[in-house]
C-alpha cells in the first residue's frame, strides 16, 4: 500500500516535470515573436525619425529659396511624399534621400545648412543656378556624399575645410563662383577615392599646396581662371592616374617642374597664362598619351626640345608669346596627328620645316607670326589641303609665293603680310575658292593683280605697300566695298584737303548705313566729331547710284593705326615707330569721352553711336581725338520712332559691342560705354579684344582684371614701360586708368562707370601726371610728333571660327560637365 502511494506520487512529479518540458518551446516561441515585434517597432520609429529629418531638411532648403524663383519645385508640396518632389530620388529599402538634383533650375537663393541633416545623401547637384551666400559648413556632415556640384553659381567666401569629413567623394566642383581664399590643405588628406577637381573661375589665392600628392585616385584637376600663385609643387608628379589639369590664367611662376614626366596618363595639361619661366621640359617627351599642351603666354624660354616628336597623338599645340629661341624643331613632323599649332610671337628664327608643313592631319591653324624666320615658304606647303588657316606674318621670310600653295583647297584665312615676298601673285590661288580673308600687304610683289580675286567672297582683301600695276579688277570684293576712303581736293576760293567716303548699295544696309549718317551728323557740332562738309546722291556714269560723304581730312589718321601699326618697308631696315604715351593717351581718351557725353547728354536727341573702335577714332594735326562713322549710330529709345531708327541687326563690331546686344536688349548709352571702356582698355595694353589670345572664357576685360595690381607691368604696352620706370607713381596712374577701363566694361550695364564720372577720374589722373612731369628734372618726355604716322592698313581681324578650340572631352581650360 505504501508503495503504491509512492509509485503514485512519483508518476505525478513526472507528469507535471513533462508537461513543464512540453511548454518551453511554446514560451520561447513567444519570447521570440515578442523579440521582432520589438525590433520591427524599433527600425519603423528610426525610419519615421528620419524621414521626417529628411522632409525638414528639404523644407528648410526650399524656405530659403526666393518666392518668385521656385517654379521647378512646384511639387514639393506635403500631400505627395518627397521621394516623389522634383529633383529628389530616395533609397527604395529605408525612403531617405540619397540624391538631390536641380541643375539648372533657376533657383535663386541662399544654400540651408539643413541639408546637411540629409545624412543618407549621396549626390549633391545644384549647379547652373543662382545661389549665393557662403557654402555652409555643414555640408561636411554628409559623411555618405560622393558628389557634390555647386559650380556655375554666385557662392562667396572660402571653401569649407569641413568638407574634409566627406572622405567617400569622387566628384566635387565648385567651380565659377566667386569663393575666395586659399584651398584647404586638409582636403587632400582624407580624400582618397577623389576622381575629379573643379575649383576653376573663383578667386581663389595662395598655391597648391603639396599635400595634393595625396589624390592619388584624381583624373580631372581644374584651377584655372583663379589668382593662385608660387610654384607648381613636385608632389604633382605623383598622381600618375591624372589625365587633364587646368592651371591657366593664374599667377604660377617657376620652372615646370621635372617630375611631370611621371604623369604618363596626361592627356591635355594647360599651363597658359601664367608667368612659368625656364625651358620646356624635355621630359615632356614621356607624356606619349598627351593630347593638348598649352603653354601659352608665359615667359619661357630655350628651344622647343626635340622629344616633343615623341607626342604622336598630340593634335593642339599652343606655345605662343613666350620667349621661345632657336629654330622650330624637324621633330615637329612627328606629330601625325597635329590639327591645331600656334607658335607666335616668340623669337624663333632659321626657317619653315618642310616636316612640318608635311603634317597633312593640321586642319584648323598653323600660326607662326611675329617671330625671326627667314628663308621662303617650302613647296611642301602643299599637303596642307584641310588646313583653314595660315598666318606666317611679321618675319622675314622671302622669295616667291609657292604655286602650290593654291593646293590648301580648304584654306579661309591667309595672312602673309610684313615679310619679304616677292614675285606675282601664283595663279593656281585661284584654286582658293573658300578664301575669306587674305592679307599680302607690305611685301615687294609686283606685276598685275590678278583678275581670279575678283571672284572670290573675299570679306577682306588688303595687297596695299606692294609693287604691283596695271588696272584694278572691276569685279566682286574690288566693287564690294562697304566703305571707300580717300583723299581728295576741294578749291572753293582755298585749298581744303577731305576725306571722301563712297557708299557701296550692293552691301545690305548700306543705304541704311547712310541715312544714318546723315541723320546723325546734320544738326551737331562739337570739337571731338568728325565734321561733315558735304555730302552727295547722283547716278555713276553707268546709270548705278552714287552716295558719299565728304569730311574733313584727318592727317594723323586712326587711333588704331597708332596703337597697331604697320610698319613700311624701310621699318625694316631699322627706323623705329614713336607711339604714343600715357599722357597723349589719356588727352584721346578724354576727347573721345568729352565727345560722348555729347552725343548722350548734350544733343537735341540724344545719339548713341553703336560702333566705338580705335579705328573710328580719328587725329587730327594736333593730335585731338574726332569721334567718326556714324554708320551704325541711332537715336535713343525714347526720341526713336520708326522712321529715324537705323537698324541693322546687332549693332557694333565683335569684341567692342556690349554684351546685352547679343541677348537682344536695346541699344543704350551704356553700350556706349562699354565699347569705351574696352577701348580704354586696349589704348592701356595695346591689345585688341579679338587677339588670338582671348579665347573660351578669357577676354580683355578679365586679362586686365586678373593683372591688377602686382602684374600691370606685364600687360601695358611695352611703350609705356620706360615711363612706368622713370616715374614712381607712373605705376599709380596706369592702375588708375585700368580701373576706369574695368568700371566700364562690366556684364552688368547698370554696374557701368557713368560718363561724367569717366572724365573727373581721367582728369584727376591728368593733372597728377602733370604735376609729376613739374617736379621732375633732367627728364625729357618724349612726345610723338605727327610726321612718325605709320601707314594706314587693314585691321587684321581673328573671326569667330578661326578661333575654335578643340575640347576632348570639354578638356583643356574648361570645365568638365
């Protein structure tokens, strides 16, 4: 009985001990769904915190965004999800943005630092609009972000050094802002995977510092367009995975440095505009990938090294105004794949190549002007046929023009002008149909000129300063003229020597072009105009229509034939030009001035003259400055109507024609003083603003800008050197004169320098100068007399297309997109 009882009792025990064995499994199965219940409530309230830090974030940044600029953010509005708004794109697994794009939208404001909470964000791409403001620091927050693409805006201030904690970024352009300071050398340590680097078109100064050594990863590097200085560092030659750097239009010096050589992927390097010095490296040999070498504008001397031959994918080549000596290179003819060579303005001399000329793949340029070279034009420059231009003047290269020559069957633009040619002109030219312009002036050519010119579409043809006879053509350019000047003789009781311009009615508006004139010029009077005595409408003897304006004759010519003159055949032989100097200048430029704020505000109906150039600045015996050819001139807006408005499409000529006319904008007395400002401007440096020089983004405006004040010296005319020298403050004046150019030439037309402020700064900087010439003794100045007039010719012009500049893949000194 007892053991029974305990039997029971036993089997109880094990009964509850199974069924408490049979229930854990079914409790930790309830503690583990009450485990991810717990989880997925904890991952659902992180992503509703950071959505809503997302959606905070992007309110913030449309706040500060101006009211009538946020067409393009429409939808962003709280009832449509701002994974869905304009230019937002969200992860699909937790909804955070990861990438936020309005390029090109418009906006115009200031960059919320609260984007800087868009801690998920990946790419940043607000290029082409108009923010403005500093770029805040807490961009540096962005931990994840791998793009980053402010360029093409008004950004101010430095570039934060916090972005160094965004050490996954491969892209980061900041380019074309107005950011300034140094570049921040911490950037380089902590950006290991970096790709490319856009800093171009700011302010920015100090060096590059050498810790940029440390971007090994760096394909694309851009500064130029910045007023960085010192010298290129040596760590440079270490990022070997580099393919295009853009350091032009700053203010490096030194030498290039040797260590380039380890840049074996370079495929465009643009040095230009700088102040390098020393020879061309001849390790640039190993560069056997380089494309593009720009070393242009610079103060390099020594030879072109040999090893340049070694650059056979090399198709632009840009040397020119530098200190370059000795003789072009045979190595030269290496380069099949040469399109483009510029090595003007340099002191080479020996003669053409043959080699060279036997690169058939040069299709854009081969301009080598201004420098020494003797001897004839090979034969060989024949196998030029796509070649579309060829400058070759200003040396002294001799003997007969090559018949073969009329094999560059592409040829648009040939100037061989101010060399010793002689000879008939070759007639296999006339194989030159596309010839635009061709200038053959200042040679010793002879015979008759030959009668295929005349069927040319010559838009410019100057044979003046030659030997040539016989009959002119009475065919195409030499009856095409728009204007003829010459001189002439009208006895009325006295002798009176005019200038008489014949109207040629086959150019589209030319009659246009007259009435104008006449328009213009019948009711004012003043000092600085070219005076109109007479004019005349008649028919020819052959029934056509004639009409001309006689003036009076201005015996010192054009302002442009003394800035940019034309030597004479005995110039050559040694005797040199006076030009003018700085007070004579600033005499002109108040002439010219005193003669538009006539023409705006002094006149019955106030006249802009549309077509301010040195070439319609005219001199008189006494050197006073006449304002001319009123051709393209108008009334203002208010007194126009119809029938007195002269409209010839986009008034004004290229380079001196205010920006807004391109746009559409009405002819104003501000585009006046634009054109005076550039011309101001080019009286300083004696550059014209369609030099070969100014291309993509540089213009005489920014080359001026860009020089002041420790480079002045380096950009005036060389004429005005020695007066800078010999007076302290000669330096003061020059910069004073500047600045009154770069006042009136800026884009904004309501920024521009108003006309009477023009003439009180230019007269304060004339009687300082005459008060400086007072206390100085023992110092001539010397003043150009009227007898030392250069021979009037052709202004030389570079058109639009022959400035072309190759851009594989928007290379060299643009920015990449």
């Amino acid at each position: 009985m007892k053991m029974s009882l305990v039997t029971r009792s036993l089997s109880i025990e094990l009964l509850v001990l199974a069924l408490f064995l049979s229930l854990i499994p079914l409790l930790q199965i309830k503690a583990l769904a009450l485990d991810t219940t717990t989880s997925l409530s904890l991952v659902n309230t992180i992503n509703v915190a950071g959505n809503k830090t997302d959606f905070h974030a992007l309110l913030a940044f449309k706040s500060n965004i101006f009211p009538e600029h946020q067409q393009a953010l429409s939808s962003w509005i709280e009832s449509l999800h701002f994974c869905h708004w304009e230019g937002v794109k969200c992860g699909r697994r937790h909804e955070r943005v990861t990438i936020l794009d309005l390029a090109s939208r418009g906006l115009t404001g200031s960059l919320s630092p609260y984007v800087g909470n868009l801690s998920f964000l990946r790419e940043l791409s607000l290029r082409g609009n108009a923010f403005t403001g500093e770029i805040p620091t807490e961009l540096g927050n962005l931990f994840r972000l791998q793009k980053l693409d402010l360029a093409r805006n008004g950004f101010e201030g430095k570039i934060p050094t916090s972005l160094s904690c965004c050490s996954d970024l491969r892209d980061l352009r900041v380019g074309k802002n107005k950011l300034v300071g140094e570049f921040p050398k911490e950037l380089p340590y902590s950006m290991p995977r970096l790709m490319s680097l856009y800093v171009n078109d700011n302010n920015l100064t100090g060096g590059i510092p050498p810790s940029i050594g440390n971007l090994t990863s760096l394909v694309n590097f851009s500064a130029i367009f910045n007023l960085f200085g010192g010298s290129i560092p040596n760590a440079l030659g270490r990022l070997k995975n580099l393919r295009n750097i853009g350091l032009g239009l700053n203010q490096f010096y030194g030498s290039i440095p040797s260590t380039i050589k380890n840049l074996v992927n370079m495929e465009v390097l643009g040095l230009g505009n700088n102040q390098f010095t020393g020879p061309i490296p001849g390790s640039i040999g190993y560069l056997h990938k380089l494309q593009v070498l720009d070393i242009s504008n610079n103060n390099i001397s020594g030879k072109i090294p040999d090893s340049i031959g070694n650059l056979s994918l090399l198709i632009n080549l840009r040397l020119h105004l530098n200190r370059i000596e000795g003789a072009i290179t045979l190595n030269l003819g290496k380069c099949r794949n040469l399109l483009e060579l510029t090595i003007s303005d340099n002191n080479l001399n020996g003669s053409i190549p043959r080699q060279l000329l036997m690169v058939s793949s040069l299709s854009i340029r081969l301009d080598l002007p201004r420098n020494h070279l003797f001897g004839s034009l090979p034969l060989e420059v024949g196998s030029l046929k796509n070649l579309g231009e060829i400058d070759i003047s200003e040396n002294g290269l001799s003997g007969e023009i090559p018949g073969t020559l009329g094999r560059c069957i592409s040829l648009e633009y040939l100037y061989v002008h101010q060399n010793f040619f002689q000879g008939s002109i070759p007639s296999s030219m006339e194989s030159l149909r596309g010839i635009q312009n061709m200038d053959l002036s200042n040679n010793n050519l002879s015979g008759r000129i030959s009668s295929f010119l005349a069927i040319f579409a010559l838009k410019n043809l100057n044979l003046s300063f030659n030997d040539f006879e016989g009959e002119l053509p009475m065919k195409g350019v030499f009856t095409n003229a728009t204007a003829i000047s010459i001189a002439g003789v009208i006895e009325q009781n006295r002798v009176l020597v005019v200038a008489v311009k014949v109207l040629d009615f086959q150019t589209h508006g030319a009659t246009k072009s007259f009435m104008a004139e006449c328009e213009a010029l019948r009711n004012i009077r003043h000092r600085n105009l070219v005076s109109i005595i007479t004019s005349c409408s008649s028919t020819d003897f052959q029934g056509n229509e004639f009409k001309a304006l006689v003036y009076e004759f201005m015996p010192n010519g054009s302002l442009d034939n003394w800035l940019h003159p034309i030597p004479s055949s005995d110039c050559h032989g040694g005797r040199e030009f006076v030009g003018l100097n700085l007070l004579q200048r600033i005499d002109i430029a108040i002439d010219v001035a005193c003669a538009l704020d006539y023409l705006h505000h002094q006149c019955e109906r106030p006249i802009i003259h549309c077509d301010l150039k040195p070439s319609n600045i005219l001199l008189d015996g006494d050197m006073v400055a006449h304002v001319g050819d009123f051709g393209l001139a108008t009334f203002r807006a208010e007194f126009t109507t119809p029938s007195t408005s002269s409209s010839i499409a986009i008034r004004g000529t290229i380079g001196y024609a205010a920006p807004e006319y391109g746009l559409g904008s009405e002819m104003s007395t501000r585009g006046d003083v634009y054109s005076y400002g550039i011309l101001l401007l080019g009286m300083i440096t004696r550059k014209r603003p369609t030099d070969i020089m100014f291309e993509g983004d540089l213009n005489l405006h920014n080359f001026t800008r860009i020089a002041l004040p420790q480079r002045v010296m380096e950009i005036v005319d060389p004429m005005l050197l020695t007066e800078a020298r010999n007076g302290s403050k000669m330096m003061e004046y020059l910069i004073s004169v500047i600045e009154i150019g770069l006042a009136c030439s800026t884009e904004s037309p309501k920024d521009r320098m108003s006309i009477n402020i023009i003439l009180h700064e230019l007269h304060l900087v004339k009687n300082n100068i005459l008060k400086s010439q007072q206390s100085i003794t023992a110092v001539e100045i010397s003043v150009a007399k009227p007898l030392s007039l250069p021979k009037l010719g052709v202004e030389k012009r570079y058109p639009t297309s022959s400035l072309h500049t190759l851009s594989p893949p928007e290379m060299e000194l643009k920015e990449y997109k």
